[in-house]
C-alpha cells in the first residue's frame, strides 16, 4: 500500500508544468520589453518579430510531434534550403510560381520520406540519419543554385510573406499559421494518433503490444516534417525575397531549442505542443530584444546554445527534486 501511494506521488510530483513556466516567462519578458526597451513594441517591429519567429514555429508543428515519440530529425534546415534552391532555379527557368510551390512541397516529402524509411526500416538512429542528409540536402542545394541568388518572385506573393495586415503588426502569414497550429494540436492532443504518439515515446515496446503500428506512425512523422520544411524554405524565399542554397541555416537549433524550451522531453514521451510554441515565441523574442540592444549575431547563436542546454537539463533537474520530495514525504512518519 505504501509503495503504492509512493508511486502515485511520484507520478503527480515528477511531471511538473515545465511548459506552463516557460509560458509565463513570455509573459515575462514581454512586459518588460514593452516597458524597457527602446521600439519594441511599435507595430513594424513587432510584425518583424513575428515574421522572423514564423519559420521556426513551421517546423516547430511536427517536430514537436517527431520528438514525443522519441526521434529527432535535423536536416529541417538543409531540406529548406533546398525547397528555396528548387524554387529558385525553376523561377529561373521560366515555371510558374504556380507550379513551383507543389513542386517544393512534393521534394520536401521525397526527403522527409527518405529520413522516415532509414530510421524505421533499416533501423538507424534518427540523430545520425539526419546529421548525415544535413549534409547531403545542403550539398545538393548548392549543384541546384550555385552561388545565385534568386530576388525577382512575383509582388504578390512577396508581399503576402512579408506584408501585414493594414497598419497592425499582425503579419499575412501568421493567419494561415494559426489555422496549422489548431490543427497539429487537435492531432497531438485530441487524436488516438496523437495519443499514440505519447505511448511510443514513453514505451516503444509497449506502444508495440498495444497494438500501435510504430513504424508507420514514424514514417508519416519523417514525412511530414520534410513537407513542413520545404513549406518553411518557399516561405523564407518569399519573405525574404532571396532563394539561396545557405537559405534558413542555422534554423535546426533554433527549432530544437525551442521545442526542447517548451518542456518537450528529448526522451520522448512528455509534453505539449502549447509549450513548444511559447518556447519558440520566448526564443524570437529574445532574439528581437538582442537585436534592438545591437547584440551580434554571433552573441545570439551562443545564448541560443545555452537555451538548448538549460531546456534539456531543466526539466530533468526539475523531475528528479520532484521524485525526491516524493520520496522523502513517502518515508516521513504518520
């Protein structure tokens, strides 16, 4: 009986709302970047907050999904970029733009798949899977494009991915955004898909026994984050009006460090795609916040860095006083 309420306590005690601090330190930091910083909260700079934040919020919708069930995929930036390298070479070719974006979005499944089937048919960790098509879907991006960049897209798709709404700081592109993220989190949360999901991070074994087809789910996850990202590389094209190879470099950590921000555990299994997107927001924030204080992009690669390593660390820190707590009120007298 008592080892029995000791696990219960345990369970109640070693999940703590991870995502809902992160969610309250936004709050935070946006208060006091309203009150103490100089333009931040002028709607132009705001729509460019939102903006530059919109890219790692994309793929921040199925990689949050790709990491609950315990796998990673990194070559998000490089499939990008390659999406950007695609469209900007058959621009140059003379295809409609019409034509192109499907095109993108096809080559972003071809790669999402070819990461989904080495991972689950032949067996291979994602991590090393997709540290190796980083470097592939990036190579091949540059014997696309070479060195050009592509700057000549059609207004009315520049000024969707960088316009905003009349004279609010409310950016085109968050709106389509927005009807994404109500969908991924009616998926992840209210779904036996999403549920299954959880039970694949938490127990792989036991995800299997249960009946849960494991491969399949993981396949579609890889395939889906490859659509996500070529979607990201079009919108980086546009909303930047520049197709390069080296297009949305870099973005992989800034989308695993605000997923792992947002109280997704890196072991699979916990957390809420509510609180990865509050991580990514944080992470856009405070990116802006650097930028407005003329911190250099090299600074803000290394905070980046020590956000990814707090995210991961937090929350196992935070589980284990948890467990301990659990323990000691389990062992207390009467």
């Amino acid at each position: 009986m008592a080892d029995s309420a000791f696990a219960r306590a345990v369970r109640r005690s070693a999940s703590p709302r991870w995502d809902g601090a992160v969610g309250a330190l936004l709050v935070v930091v946006l208060l006091f970047s309203f009150g103490f910083v100089d333009g931040f909260g002028n709607a132009l700079n705001l729509s460019f907050l939102i903006g530059n934040t919109l890219p790692i919020a994309l793929v921040a919708l199925p990689m949050t999904m790709l990491v609950v069930s315990g796998e990673i995929d990194l070559s998000v930036a490089s499939t990008a970029g390659l999406s950007g390298a695609v469209m900007g070479a058959l621009w140059n070719q003379g295809m409609a733009i019409e034509t192109i974006i499907p095109v993108c979005l096809l080559l972003g499944v071809v790669c999402g798949l070819v990461n989904g089937l080495l991972v689950t048919r032949l067996g291979l960790p994602s991590l090393a899977v997709t540290i190796g098509t980083l470097a592939a879907y990036r190579g091949i991006a540059q014997i696309v494009l070479g060195s050009d960049a592509v700057t000549d897209f059609p207004a009315a798709y520049l000024d969707f991915a960088s316009g905003r709404v009349g004279d609010t700081f409310v950016p085109y592109a968050l709106l389509p955004f927005l009807a994404l993220l109500a969908v991924a989190v009616v998926a992840l949360h209210a779904t036996p898909f999403g549920r299954s999901l959880f039970a694949i991070g938490a127990s792989e074994e036991a995800a299997r026994f249960a009946g849960i087809r494991v491969r399949r789910q993981k396949l579609i996850l890889f395939t889906l984050t490859g659509l996500m990202a070529s979607l990201t590389g079009v919108f980086w094209a546009l909303h930047y009006a520049s197709a390069r190879y080296d297009n949305a470099t870099g973005l992989e950590l800034s989308v695993v460090a605000a997923v792992l921000l947002g109280g997704i555990d890196f072991d699979g299994g916990k957390g809420t795609l509510g609180g990865a997107i509050a991580g990514v927001f944080l992470l856009g924030a405070l990116q802006n916040v650097m930028s407005l204080r003329d911190v250099s992009a090299q600074s803000q690669i290394v905070v980046t860095g020590v956000l990814l390593v707090l995210s991961v660390l937090g929350p196992r820190v935070a589980r284990q006083i948890a467990v301990a707590r659990a323990g000691r009120r389990a062992q207390a007298p009467g």
